[in-house]
C-alpha cells in the first residue's frame, strides 16, 4: 500500500517497473541515460515533473495522481479563496478525485472506530453526501478488484 504522508517517488517508480517487467535495456533506450543512472532515480525521492512524466509515459502509470492523493488526505482546501479577484487563467477542476485506495482507507477508519463520520467531514472535506453514498456503494469492504 502506498504511504500518501511520505512519498518516496523512486520507489514507486521501481515497483512498477518490476511489475511491468520493463527490461533495464528499454528503459536507458527511452530515457538515454546509464543503468547507473537510473537506479540513482530509484534512490530519488523526489523529481522533476518532466522526468515523472516522461516514467508515466513509460510505465502507463500517473505517478502524479500519488501526489493528488496526498493533497486531498493532507492539504484539504481551505474555505476562504486566497485569491481575492476570484478570477484564474489556471484549469478549474469540477470535482476531487478520490480513488477507491482513498475510499477504502478513510471507510476503514471509520469502520475500525479510529474517526467518527463527522471528523472525516471536517478533516477532509468531504461532502456528506458524497461518504455516505460511499458507505451505500462500498459497505463491508465491498470494492472492485479489491484483493483482500
């Protein structure tokens, strides 16, 4: 499982390329680079976000979609807009994106009584609605492709 407080980038990549069984070959043909090289990005915990793209290309995997996770458990929006003109010619997104690891980690800690519905709410800023239709859907570890 991934730890979404501390995320070691490298790691991640590495995991999948052994579960891609992406050979060392195709990888230094792709990036240019020496296996030395690239077991350094292993070691990385951190990279630049051309780098990690261009390992999302590679591993069919949105590496960034980790660092979005982390952002809803641990950076929740906050109510007031800190940008004052209300204006932005930055994309605006519709909705939070909450994966079914995501579900599954803040139903089990309701479930295992470590949060109450109403600390989740708040903590995370997730709309009412939106766990309890979670609950209706998702009810005793009922997930797809859920390998437990």
């Amino acid at each position: 499982m991934i730890n979404y407080n501390h995320i070691h980038i490298g790691s991640y990549i590495k995991m999948r390329c052994k579960e891609c069984e992406i050979s060392s070959l195709r990888i230094t043909n792709f990036f240019g680079y020496s296996v030395s090289e690239i077991d350094k990005m292993y070691q990385q915990e951190a990279m630049s976000t051309d780098v990690l793209l261009k390992w999302c290309k590679l591993l069919e995997y949105d590496f960034f979609r980790i660092y979005t996770q982390h952002l809803i458990l641990y950076s929740p929006p906050s109510k007031e807009n800190n940008n004052k003109s209300g204006k932005t010619l930055l994309p605006k997104f519709r909705k939070n994106i909450y994966t079914l690891e995501i579900i599954e980690f803040i139903l089990g800690k309701i479930e295992n009584g470590e949060v109450t519905r109403a600390e989740v709410i708040a903590k995370y800023r997730i709309p009412k609605t939106t766990l309890y239709k979670w609950f209706q859907k998702y009810r005793s570890g009922n997930f797809p492709n859920n390998s437990n």
